[in-house]
C-alpha cells in the first residue's frame, strides 16, 4: 500500500502533517484522487474547540473534488 501525506488533527490545535495509508476502496465505494479541498466551519471548530464530529486522530477535509482513482465491487 502506498502512502500519502495528510492534515491529521490529533487533538485540538494539534494538527500534525503525517503519511497516510492510501485505502483500497470496499465494495460500494470509489477511491478519488483529492485535486482540491477546502476548510470548511466544521473543520474549524474540530481544529479550534473541540472534537465532537470525530474520534482522534482523524484527516481533516471532506469538501473536495477530484478523480476516480479505483473503484470497489458494485
């Protein structure tokens, strides 16, 4: 598996950039190849406040575009 470097926040106002693992995608799934991606107000509050949304560590970033990379069964 290749890897890839990614925003990972560890802990409020701790964000570290750190190598990724790539996923495979599962069935149903689509792995895209992130071209852009922005920050948006939920982002902001899991880096500034508080980590309600997400379980830590977790990659920040979910409004994105980009290309289909691999596709999963189905």
């Amino acid at each position: 598996m290749t890897a890839t470097p990614a925003a990972v926040l560890h802990e409020p106002g701790d964000l570290r950039i750190e190598e990724v693992d790539i996923p495979r995608p599962g069935p149903g799934e689509v792995l895209i190849r992130v071209g852009v991606c922005g920050v948006c107000g939920s982002d902001a509050t899991e880096y500034g406040r508080s980590l309600v949304l997400a379980e830590p560590p977790v990659v920040l970033g979910h409004e994105f575009a980009g290309t289909v990379e691999s596709v999963g069964e189905g």
